[in-house]
C-alpha cells in the first residue's frame, strides 16, 4: 500500500521577517490537499515567528544537536526547537556533513535526541558524483544509512531523504531508473534494521525537485515524497510539488 506523500521545504540559509508572507501563503495553499503532509524547515530564528504565523501547518528546524543542554556554541537542542513550535528537523543534510564534518555516528546521534524528544526527524544520505560515476552510489548510501539510523524510530515520525549530492542545487536530477533503483535498496536496509515498521518509513527524493519534474519523481516505487531546497522558498514553485504528489 504506498504511503501518504510527505513533501519538505529546507530553506537553508533563507528567510527573515518579510518571509513570513509568503510561508503563510505556502500554509494556506498547502491545505488545499488534505492527503499530503507538508512542512517548511526553517533557520531556527524564525521558527517562532513562523509558527505563530501559521499554527496550523507543520514548521521544522534544519538541524538538532545530540545533546539536550550544555556547552556547545551556537546549537539548538531538541528541547530549544519545540520551545519554539517546531515539529520536525532534518539532521544529516551533505551540506553539515560536509561542511560541519559531521560522521554517520552524530547525525544518528542527531536523530536519536530529535526522535527522543518527540520531534521528527527526516534523515539526509547520499552520494558523491565520483561515487556514482565509479558504480559505488547503492552500496555507498546503503553503508551510510545503516550507520546513521537510530536504534528505534516510529515510522509516524521519521523518514530518509536521499539526496544525490551531484543533484542538489544544480538543476541535475537522478533517473527514474536511479532513483528507483536507491529507493528499493534503501527500503530493503530499513526493514533489514526495523522489520515490517521499516515498510511504513517513508523515503523522500531531494535533488532539484520543481514543478516539471515532480509527477515523474512520485510515480516511482518507493518514494514517498520529497525534500526541495530551492523551490520551497515561494508558494509559486513550492506548490505545484504539492499538487503533484497529491495526484500520485
């Protein structure tokens, strides 16, 4: 049975006060299709604003530290994000792993307070393009994810995002036959780890996902939605995803 599509915004390094506009007409557009999740994760000084802006639409952070307090300059703990409103966070993102250095040990680490702190948590794992030019990307990603799942996690909230590296920001996007390929890879290692309940995680395609390339992406097997980071930031391209995964 395939699974109710969630479709994230990560807006990255984006957003300040005069935002606020156009997440209240992302809010109100998504509501419009009742049979799709969708949240904005936001940078964490506007998460109040925003979720006093629309308190009715699910707003997320970008980040959360593994630690619930204590020494740790400029990062926000799980108990900081729902103080805020937040619901959700993406831990693992290429961009901290990369430039945060952050291994598979702290992103599960990252995943673990989230989830035990009652926030949810949508993963990030993917490849390098000389991984993938080099036929390694399935066994590569598939290592990364077994080394960064939490130990538990309740399918209600918690997902992976597979984002190609190579695709994110650059207008490339994996094929259909890739995509699916990684998909059926990743959920093979999800019920590996969890049993049947890793059948009801979902797994979102994040990489240059638009307007005109949606429909083909939530067509294929095992994907469950979407991660967007460019389009997310106005209703105009946000929504047409939307759209797009309520018709799948």
């Amino acid at each position: 049975m395939a699974l109710r599509k969630l479709v994230a915004g990560n807006w990255k390094m984006h957003g300040v006060s005069s935002d606020l506009t156009e997440i209240g007409a992302i809010a109100s557009g998504a509501a419009d299709h009742e049979g799709v999740d969708s949240a904005l994760c936001l940078p964490a000084t506007l998460i109040d604003r925003a979720v006093r802006s629309v308190p009715d639409y699910s707003i997320g952070g970008q980040d959360v530290h593994q630690n619930d307090k204590g020494a740790h300059t400029g990062n926000t703990s799980a108990a900081m994000l729902l103080d805020a409103g937040a619901s959700l966070a993406i831990v693992g993102h290429s961009e901290r792993r990369v430039d945060q250095c952050e291994s598979d040990a702290v992103v599960k680490a990252k995943a673990e307070a989230g989830l035990g702190a009652g926030l949810g948590i949508i993963l990030c794992i993917g490849e390098s393009l000389e991984i993938r030019e080099a036929g390694q990307a399935v066994s590569t990603v598939q290592a990364q994810l077994d080394a960064s799942l939490p130990a538990e996690a309740d399918p209600a909230k918690f997902a992976i995002a597979y984002e190609p590296i190579w695709a994110i920001g650059t207008g490339k996007v994996a094929s259909p036959a890739d995509i699916g390929e990684m998909h059926d890879a990743l959920r093979e290692r999800l019920v590996a780890a969890y049993g049947d309940a890793g059948n009801q995680v979902r797994i979102l395609y994040g990489g240059s996902v638009n307007a005109s390339n949606a429909a083909e992406i939530f067509s294929v097997r095992n994907v469950d939605g979407a991660l967007v980071g460019g389009a997310s930031l106005t209703a105009e391209k946000f929504l047409p995803i939307v759209e797009a995964a309520a018709a799948s």
